[in-house]
C-alpha cells in the first residue's frame, strides 16, 4: 500500500496537533507500522483510515494508531543514577517537608509506559519508608497509550526483564508465572495507579507533586510543545519540587523557572 505525500503529511499534522509528537522526518516509521495493520483491516487506502480516525478522535482507531505510532522504549533502572539521587537526595527533602503534615509522598511518573519506571519508583519509595504504612507512598503513572497501560497494569515480565534489578527487589517484589515470566507482587502493584493522559491536555491531577518524573518523551516534542508542557506541569508542582527528564534530553533556559541542579535533574524555585 502506497503512502502518498498527501497522506504523509496528514498522519504528521494530526499527530502533532493532537498528541504533540513531531513524525515529520518518520516517514518509514509510519509506513512501516502502520501497512500491515490496515491491510489485515481491509483498509484500501491510508486516507481512508486517518479520515476515520479523525471522525472519531476518541474511537477505538484513534487509540490504535497511537499504541502503533509510539516509542515506548523503556527498561528497570533506566537511568539508575535517577533512582539513587531519589533515595539520597529527594526523598529526605519530601520526609523532613511532610513529617509534620499528612505523610504524603506525591510522585507521578508522566510518560510510564509499560510500567518498569514506576515500579522501580515504587521499590525506592518502599525502602525508604521502610513501608511504614503511616506513610501514603501511591504513586500515578500516566502514559497516553492504552496498549502500554494494560501492559504495565498486569505487571508482567520476561524474566531477563528483571535483570537490572538488585537480588533483593527481584525475590521480594516478583513472582514466577511460568517458564519466562514473572509478575509484580500485588502489593506493589496496588501502590501504582496508572492511567491514560495526553500530555498535551490540561493537568486534571489534584494535589501538588513533589517529584515529577518526564524522561525519554519530550524528545518527540516540538520545543514550543515542550515548553507549554513544563509550564504546566510547574504549576503542578510543590515548592522545591524535583523534575527528572531524559539523561540526553535538555531543557530551555526559558522554560518555566525550573532551576539547573545537575544534567537532567531540575528543581521547582523554593
Ligand atoms: C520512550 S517511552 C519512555 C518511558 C520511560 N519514561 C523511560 O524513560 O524509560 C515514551 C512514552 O511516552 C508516551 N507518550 C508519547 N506522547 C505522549 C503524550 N502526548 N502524552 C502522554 N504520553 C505520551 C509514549 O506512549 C511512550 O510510552
């Protein structure tokens, strides 16, 4: 099936306008994800199908072609030095903040995919507080992809997946399933509320967060996008308020007022 310049064109704009994801230079990308699945549909023609999606841009073809058109790349301890400057760092900082109000920790992981940040989020968040239930440590995971979710949700692995973990979280947090797999305890699965949300839309999330985590997802984004986004999601965040992107993604000197504190680590002003 022939993607056309015309089609090309009207998949990018959509996307972008609705998802903000730039695929601009993604040509091979779209085709290539996309010509099998409309094939097998009975699709004729790729026009067809964006005209369809557009018609219905909550339906159940609008939801598919983003689960095909994201990169939901994502592993346990990505970017370890994040999860260690969480325990030394940041979550002294939330302890001494909230001790004397309602013990709790406010973290959401915006871009989660399939689950293996928030988790690994979660498995720091329960050593620290050492599981003292005084302490409400839920945290939200958010991803724009219903594929993902349902993913993440059931908290299923391969087990080589789990090989970045330390020994001690792989025997208190998983167990086997079957020859490959493993699944996250559901203690631990109860401690992440996942849901959908585009980044693009207004922040619905009551509650000012303390640590906010955007890694590997602006990439896809235009600058103005990404600096629209930061704009809200400073406004969502506590006094002091730690923000994790991406070790090679960057921030703007003139987005939001996030203070530099180390490369990919930034801080809401106190
Ligand atoms: C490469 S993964 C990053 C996963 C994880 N944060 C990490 O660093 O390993 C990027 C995720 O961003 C999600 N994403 C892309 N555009 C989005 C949007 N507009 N709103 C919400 N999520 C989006 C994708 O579905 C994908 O799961």
């Amino acid at each position: 099936m022939r993607l056309s310049d015309h089609e090309f064109l009207h998949i990018v704009d959509y996307v972008r306008g609705r998802y903000g994801i730039d695929l601009s230079n993604k040509r091979t990308l779209i085709s290539g994800r996309l010509e099998n699945y409309l094939l097998r549909e009975g699709y004729r023609t790729y026009s067809e199908y964006i005209q369809l999606v557009e018609q219905n841009p909550t339906g159940s073809e609008a939801g598919n072609l983003i689960d095909v058109l994201t990169t939901n790349h994502t592993y346990f301890m990505r970017e370890s030095l994040h999860f260690e400057y969480l325990q030394k760092t940041v979550l002294p900082w939330v302890k001494a903040k909230e001790e004397k109000r309602n013990r709790d920790v406010r973290i959401w992981s915006a871009a989660s995919s399939t689950g293996e940040e928030p988790y690994t989020i979660e498995m720091v968040l329960n050593d620290f507080f050492s599981l003292d239930n005084r302490w409400d440590t839920q945290l939200l995971a958010t991803d724009i992809s219903a594929r993902v979710l349902e993913k993440a949700k059931s908290g299923i692995y391969l087990g080589e997946q789990l090989n970045p973990l330390p020994d001690k979280w792989k025997r208190r947090y998983f167990r086997p399933i079957n020859a490959d797999e493993y699944q996250v305890v559901p203690s631990l699965r109860q401690q992440v509320v996942f849901r959908q949300f585009n980044l693009m839309d207004m922040i619905p999330f009551k509650g000012l967060f303390h640590v906010v985590f955007l890694r590997n997802v602006m990439i896809y984004f235009e600058e103005e996008t990404k600096r629209k986004l930061l704009e809200r999601i400073y406004q969502h965040m506590e006094d002091g308020g730690y923000l994790f992107i991406g070790t090679t993604e960057s921030i703007d000197k003139t987005s939001a007022d996030f203070q530099y504190i180390r490369p990919s680590i930034y801080r809401k002003k106190v």
